[in-house]
C-alpha cells in the first residue's frame, strides 16, 4: 500500500479544486501561541462553503467521473460533512447524489445535505452501521461510490490543504491533525513531507474512538457510542489510509471530550469562531500535550464549523460554570420577610448578576424557621467568587458554592 498516493497527485488535485474551492485563511494566532507556549497558525476550513475540508476530496473524485458514472449518479456514506460536499457539488456538476447517514447525525448537517438537492437515507446508530447499508446500496443500484476517506482521489484532494498552509506559513515544522478515517491526514502528511522533509506529523483522535492510536499503538481500546468530535467518529479506519499513517505519521494523540469542549470555547472566544468538536481536537491536543509541542511553529486545521447551535450553547454553558463565570450559591438564611431582597442587594453591590433563583421552603432538611435559597450568577471568575463568599460570611451569612 505504501506510496499508493504521491505529492503529483495532490498537486494535480489541487488544479482541479482551483476556484471551486476556497483557498482558506491561514493565519497566526497570537493569544493561542502565548496560552499554548508554541507558535499557533489556523487553517480556516470552517470557511468553505458547506463549512468543512470535506468538498475537497468530494469534488476531486467528482470532477474525474465519466459521463456515464455521472448519468447513473453518486453515492457516498457519511456522518455529515462529506454528505455536504458531494451533495453540494454534485448539484453543482448536475449529478444525482444518494447519500446515507447515521440515524443519529446531527440535524444541522443533515439538513444541510437536503437543501443540496440530494436524497438522504438515515441508517443505522453509527457511521459503520451506515456504511454497511451505504456499499450494498451502491452496488444494487450501480451508483458509483465517493468513499469519505478511503479512495485516493479523495485522499489527494484533502492533501492540497498542506500545499496552502505551507504556502501561506512556510515556517510551520509541526502539524496536528484530525484522525478518523484517515483521509485528510493522510493526503496532508503525504503533501507536507514531500515539500519538508523534515516536518512531523501527528494525529488526534478522541478517547471515545481510539481505533487509529489501537493500530499505531498496538492497543485494543473500544470504541464507544457517541462524541462530541461525531465527524471522527470512525471505528476503523482505511487500509490506504492506515498504510499512508504508518509511514507517514509521526504519532497519534488522545484527547478527552472535556478537552474538546475547552478548545471550542476558546476558539469562539479567542478567534471568534465556531468549530465543531472534530475542528477543535487540533487544539485540544496541542493543550493537553503543551510540553511536547513546545517551541514548534504548529499548524492546525479547524476542519468543520459544523455544530448544532444547541450543543454549542450548552459548551459555552459549561464553559462559563468551569471558568467561574456561573457559579451557584446556596443561601441559609431566617425565613422572614425581605430575607430574599437582602441577599439580592448583597450580591448587587458585590458585583454577581442574578440569573435563576429558587427559594426553597418544603425540600430542605432545614429547620422550619429557615430557608434555603439557591441563586446562580454570573460573575468576573474564580478570583471574583472567593471575594463574594468572602465579603457575605463577614457580613453574617451563611453561603456555601454548589458544585
């Protein structure tokens, strides 16, 4: 399998996505590089069109379909993003499109995929579980397949992501990238070490799904149901690929999906984007393993920004309770008259905003003439809730944080 891609194909591909692509930004991130102690460029593939690198691989598969395969139509299985980009550019080329999904692949990707002119079947729990259905649908009805990672068309055309970044940043010794089949990390690595020698290549997967970091590492770790990183939610990964990895890649990191939420609320908030979980395992891994990285001028791909806004506002939910920005306290205090307006009016001159409250009588082991009083508010941090706690308990209350 070694060699079966080289860097003429992903420069030939790189001709055929030549305006019909968008050549993303890759920028330099000064407040990542100072928080993760290396220097930080970002790949903007949240900017394409459908919002993730997956057009690439789709539309140079595409783009080389004689007017036969074209007529008969496409059909490619997937969890959401490569959905989007055959379906996009098969609407584009006039060329019908089947595409499978997992009963449960987000609602925003699968939309999307509909909006596209494409007929969408939703299969099975997971992506395998869809892939099963997706090749025996392809081959009763004599659709040609566009594999999501597998085909080195496919890989070639991720590839030519590697040809920009080095482009824009030729100073970049160091990339990180999403693993989960094994298509974008195989044409990137392919491209990048051609062009530099020198250059290390790593791949991240989630814990959830290790199959990857398994074969290069020799483990057996189980995949489980479900991710926040869904669009590398792989439980195995490509033979062409894997061969490309092993040769290629100089390690496979794990990242944890509290890891993941982090990095997705620090891009929303550092670079004011939006990522979904498998754009942000870049980061994740570059924080989780800073020592190892250290130094090094690192390139990592924001691969999709495809997210169910509801998800992404639990993440930054909980990224305001982890950082101290919403805590919750929990009041004892004489059930009298005007008690809950006191402790409104403290937290007022201390500086909380209010956000919820419940005033408890009934469900307290209390004492009767007592009540328990939870607020949640929003303050200035960690440093800020200990000069509250501080301030009430010298004022005669008694408050404790919930966790």
């Amino acid at each position: 399998m070694a060699g079966v891609l080289s860097l003429d194909d992903i420069r030939a591909a790189a001709e055929r996505l030549r305006g019909q692509v968008v050549d993303t930004p890759c920028l330099h991130s000064r407040t990542l590089s100072a928080l993760c102690g290396c220097e930080v460029y970002l790949k903007f593939e949240n900017h394409q069109f459908t919002a993730s690198f997956k057009e690439r691989g789709a539309l140079n598969k595409m783009a080389q379909l004689t007017e036969g395969e074209r007529a008969r139509g496409v059909l490619a299985v997937s969890a959401g993003n490569h959905a989007q980009g055959v379906a996009y550019h098969a609407q584009r080329m006039g060329v019908p499109a089947t595409i499978v999904m997992p009963r449960f692949a987000p609602e925003v990707k699968v939309a999307n995929t509909r909006r596209f002119g494409a007929t969408v079947v939703l299969q099975g729990d997971t992506f395998d579980d869809a892939r099963v259905h997706g090749l025996a649908l392809a081959q009763a009805r004599g659709l040609t397949l566009v594999h999501p990672y597998d085909d080195v068309d496919v890989m070639a055309g991720q590839g030519s992501i590697a040809l920009e970044m080095l482009r824009a940043q030729p100073s970049i010794d160091t990339l990180l990238i999403a693993v989960g089949g094994g298509g974008l990390i195989s044409g990137m690595a392919t491209a990048a070490r051609a062009l530099k020698p020198g250059l290390e290549v790593f791949g991240v997967q989630t814990e959830r799904f290790p199959a990857v970091w398994n074969a290069v590492h020799c483990e057996q770790r189980e995949s489980e149901q479900a991710t926040i990183a869904d669009g590398i939610a792989v439980k195995s990964p490509g033979a062409l690929t894997l061969a490309v990895i092993r040769q290629q890649v100089q390690d496979v990191l794990l990242v944890g999906e509290d890891d993941i939420e982090q990095a997705i609320l620090l891009l929303l908030e550092i670079e004011k984007t939006v990522v979904e979980g498998a754009g942000a395992v870049g980061l994740a891994a570059l924080r989780r393993h800073r020592d190892r990285f250290a130094g090094r001028h690192v390139g990592l791909v924001l691969c999709g920004g495809n997210i169910e806004p509801l998800v992404l506002a639990e993440i930054i939910q909980r990224g305001l309770v982890k950082s101290g920005r919403l805590v919750r306290l929990r009041f004892d205090v004489r059930d009298v008259p005007g008690a809950l307006a006191d402790v409104a009016a403290a937290l007022g001159r201390l500086g909380a905003n209010i956000d919820q409250v419940q005033h408890q009588r009934a469900f307290t082991t209390l004492s009767v003439e007592r009540a328990q009083i939870e607020v949640v508010v929003q303050t200035r941090g960690m440093a800020h809730v200990d000069e509250i706690l501080q301030a009430l308990r010298s004022q005669g209350y008694r408050v404790e944080r919930v966790e």
